[in-house]
C-alpha cells in the first residue's frame, strides 16, 4: 500500500463543498484524506498534533479578521515544508492583498519566506463545481516540499577510471527519468563487512538520498560519501579516497547530508523506505579482488555489494533487485557498455534511453613538441568532432610562423566540417577567454568549453554529433548560421569563469550588435533530443 497524505481545508464555509470536494479527489487522488477545520482554533489544534501534509486555509474566519494569514504564518514558522494553498471570496481580493502585504513586511516575516504555494478564490473551485485548479497547486506544493514517496532506486556501480564519461553518458542518455539513479564506486576494494574500504560511505549516503531525495536525479557518490556530484566530474587523484571533483549538490557530514541546490529536496518521512531497490553491476574497484596468479593484481571479480546491501542497508528497501551487466574495470569500458547501462535501467521502467552517440569525438591535446603536422594528424583522427585540450586558461601555440603552431590544423579541421571544442588540459576549474594564445583559438572556429571538464564536453559534443541530422535540419529551416546553432546547443547550460567570456565569443560569431542567447539551463540533459534543440533555436531566434 503507497503513502497516503493528509490535507487540512480550514474554512468556516467548507460545509459548502466539501462533500463534492470528497467525492472528486476519491476519483482524482485516492491517496489524500481530508481532514476539515471550521474554525480558527480548530484549525490550529490539527496543526499542532497531526502535522498534516498540506493546508488549505481561508484568509478571513470572521468579520475583519486574518486568522487565515495567522496561521499561514504559524505554519511556515513551525512546519516549513508543509505547503500551503489560501482561500477567500473574489470579493476579498483587496482585502486580501492589504492584509497579507500588512503582515508580510515585518523583518521576521521576509525572513521566513511567508509566500504560500498559491491564491485561489471559492469562486474558481466547490461553488462552479471545479476543483482541479486547487488539486493542481495542492500537488505541485506537495512535489516541492519533497512530500512525495520514492518507490524505487537504481544504484549502478562503476570504476573510477571512466566515471566522468560515465555520468557525462547517463546524463544525456536517460530521457524523461521519474525515479533517483545514483553511480558510485570505490578507491580500495569493499571485500568484506570489516573492510576499511571507502565504499562503505558512498553505499550509505548513495542509498539514503536514493530514498530520500525527491525524484527523480541522477547523481554520483564519491569521496567516502561526503560529495554528492550533479555532473562535472573529474578525478584529479589516483589513490587517495578523495579522488573526484565536479559540480556539488549536496555534502554529508556529521551532522547529515545538506543539499547545495534549492531545487534539492528531502522527503521528511522518517519511514519513507524504496520498494523496490534495483543493482546494477559493472564491476570496478568496488567489486575488485585479488587474482589467482602469482602476480596477485585486482580483478573485478568479487561479490561485495550484493552482500553489503541486503545487511547493513537492508532497512532502506524492501524488494532489491540485482542486474549482472558486466564484469569490468572501468578502464575497459567505453560507449557501447554506457549504453548497455543506460538500456538497462529504462528496462526498469524509469526512463526511456537515447543511445544516439558519435563515438569519433576525440581529445587533441596541446604539447609544447609538437608540430602542425602532428596536430593535423590528431584532428585527422576525430571524426565530426574534436575537443582541443590547450594548456592553463586553453592556450595553445598560434604563432602564425611557428612550424609547432596549432591554428593551420584547426582552421582545416574546421574548413572539414568538424565541430572544435576547446577546453584546458588542467582538471579543475572553468576555461575562460582570458589571453590572445586562447583567443586565437576560438577565431579560427573553435567553441569554448566554459565550466566543461574534458569528460563532460567530450561526451556532449557525442550526444549532440549522434543526432547532426537534427541539427543539420534546423540549420536548413531557420536559416540561422550553422555555428551559431552548434554553439548554442553546445553551450546550453554552459557557464563561464567570467561574464566578459560570452561576450566575446559573441563577437568573435561577428555577431557585434546581436545577442547570442545560450540557455542557462541545459536542455539536453533529460528531455528528447527534438524537444531540447527546439527550446535553443527558439532562445536563438530571441
């Protein structure tokens, strides 16, 4: 049986509506039992012993009164996830606004985030007999303060060697995802309950935000599950158990785990538990043991996970459920297993998966020895695309008489139709225009990677080349530049190291006296390929 939910309507005319309201969301949403308050103190009383999960309250209770804006405040005080919908007559509306804006402004109010989830008057609901628009923002108050039940989680396990690309990969390749996805693995081997592996903190924080955090994310565990990654990883150690950095949405320590992002929100039940809890397996260092040679070296051949699981973790789920893909060290693992994955959980029924990807992208990677001609080797190498690693701030040699200079290959490149992605050869921090050797660069055809690490824009510079007949298309029907649109669907969610970078390359585009408009989210990330380039030509077109 799932989570019911208990919603308090507190109104001195509910007698009104509220045995159609009953009838209506017995059909609608049979998993939310009103509760009703016809009275201030009534409502108040419910409040403070029941904690419902959301409240509907009128505004006026009696003549003059704002009892509704009282308990408003009363319940963002004390039970600030709890959303909260307020009532009144249309006829009230100035009232209404007067009185909220006169209790609204004192320093504790704005402190508090007083704002409720919406407005609605008895007019738009029982009285015309319509009760979907308060259904609606009950549901939506309901999502956002996480009060939601997580049914099911997938962890997948994988090495650290390519667990940049790997995240990079799911993040792209997983469409319309409605449950958490967590990707984690290890430094030392798990080998047992009593080891002092640092898979023991990433499985717990990994299986707790699987049940806790509000659908639906993927994410990956790292660091001894103190790090709780969105995406941008890069691992900058090889042994040390505090090996990747990336973009944080969330820390665990010892006082719990604190999300990072506003959008991150924990379900307050304290037993929320998944029912069905899906492993996925591709070996990795989590799951490595010594081999049987002489030579002893780690061969990702154990079986710690399953174990570790279905006993310290087993409180988490109910049902769990285990998917053998391969047996691999993340080192041997590449686009064709990344689908695999990927297929693998939308089996599960959570997501659907885009496995369109251009496996020739590759890495150019900037050397003080070598020549042009090594250099057009390399981009000779790629297919439609290239990612060119300069060095520091995504400098390289572009001394137009240097017999070692990049630009002749990338201008070649270019003039090919490749698409030329340039990024830094340094793991951590975002690329920038900052100096004329980086500048030159860009000039001669190339799209900055701004906060991309080399996993990251490597893997979306695939996703975006598996579908160039999309792309191609949209270059045919709207007439727009066609670097202009590469650019813009490359940079989607893409931001840079300082505000004058964007400015630049849009000049660069020759585009002086017009915007180059990059969406500050990343629409390919989750939605249908179609779906996400419709949004970017249309912030292009302005």
């Amino acid at each position: 049986m799932g989570r019911r939910f208990t919603i308090l309507v507190a109104d001195p005319e509910c007698d009104g509506y509220a045995r159609d309201l009953e009838v209506y969301l017995k059909t609608t949403r049979p998993a939310w039992d009103l509760k009703f308050a016809r009275a201030a103190e009534e409502a108040r009383a419910f409040l403070d012993s029941d904690r419902p999960d959301a409240a509907v309250l009128a505004v006026e209770f009696a003549e003059g009164g704002r009892e509704g804006i009282a308990l408003l405040f009363h319940v963002r005080r004390h039970m600030p996830h709890t959303p909260v919908v307020l009532l009144s007559g249309s006829c009230d509306a100035r009232a209404l606004r007067d009185a909220f804006l006169a209790e609204a402004v004192g320093e504790d109010m704005r402190r508090l985030a007083v704002d409720p989830e919406g407005f609605l008057f008895r007019e738009e609901m029982g009285f015309r007999g319509d009760f979907a628009p308060l259904a609606r923002l009950l549901a939506d108050g309901l999502f956002k303060h996480g009060r939601v039940a997580n049914e099911t989680g997938v962890l997948v396990t994988h090495g650290t060697d390519t667990m940049a690309w790997g995240l990079a990969y799911l993040r792209y390749a997983l469409k319309n995802l409605t449950a958490n996805v967590a990707v984690t693995g290890s430094q030392v081997p798990l080998e047992g309950y009593f080891s002092g592996s640092d898979a023991l903190g990433n499985l717990k924080t990994a299986l707790y935000l699987l049940n806790r955090l509000r659908p639906a994310r993927l994410f990956a565990v790292f660091n001894n599950g103190k790090s709780i990654f969105s995406g941008r990883l890069t691992k900058y150690r090889k042994w040390d158990t505090d090996a990747f950095d990336g973009k944080m949405a969330a820390s665990a320590g010892a006082d719990g785990i604190r999300a990072l992002r506003a959008d991150w929100v924990f379900i307050p039940y304290e037993d929320q538990k998944l029912q069905d809890l899906h492993l996925i397996r591709t070996g990795g260092t989590i799951e490595s043991a010594r081999g049987a040679s002489e030579l002893g070296a780690l061969r990702p051949t154990g079986d710690f996970v399953w174990k570790y699981l279905n006993d310290p973790l087993a409180g988490l789920f109910v049902n769990p459920h285990r998917h053998d893909l391969f047996a691999l060290d993340s080192s041997n693992i590449s686009y064709e297993e990344w689908g695999e994955i990927a297929r693998a959980i939308a089996k599960i029924g959570i997501a659907e998966a885009d496995t369109a990807f251009d496996p020739t992208v590759r890495p150019v990677v900037a050397n003080p020895l070598f020549t042009t001609a090594e250099y057009a080797a390399q981009f000779a190498a790629c297919g439609r695309g290239a990612i060119f690693a300069g060095y520091g701030g995504g400098n390289a040699n572009v001394r137009e008489a240097s017999p070692r200079s990049v630009l002749p290959a990338l201008r070649e490149a270019v003039s090919q139709g490749k698409v030329v992605a340039v990024t830094s050869q340094v793991p951590l921090e975002p690329y920038d225009v900052e100096y004329e050797t980086g500048l030159g660069l860009l000039e001669a055809g190339g799209i900055p990677c701004g906060d991309l690490p080399l996993a990251d824009a490597q893997v979306k510079l695939s996703y975006l080349l598996g579908h160039q007949e999309e792309l191609e298309r949209a270059v045919a029907e709207t007439g727009l530049d066609r670097r202009r649109i590469y650019a813009g669907a490359f940079l989607s969610g893409v931001s840079m190291r300082k505000a004058h970078g964007l400015e630049t390359f849009r000049k660069v585009l020759g585009l002086p006296k017009r915007p180059l408009r990059i969406l500050p989210q990343d629409p390919f990330a989750g939605r249908p390929f179609g779906e996400a380039l419709a949004a970017v030509v249309k912030a292009l077109k302005g």
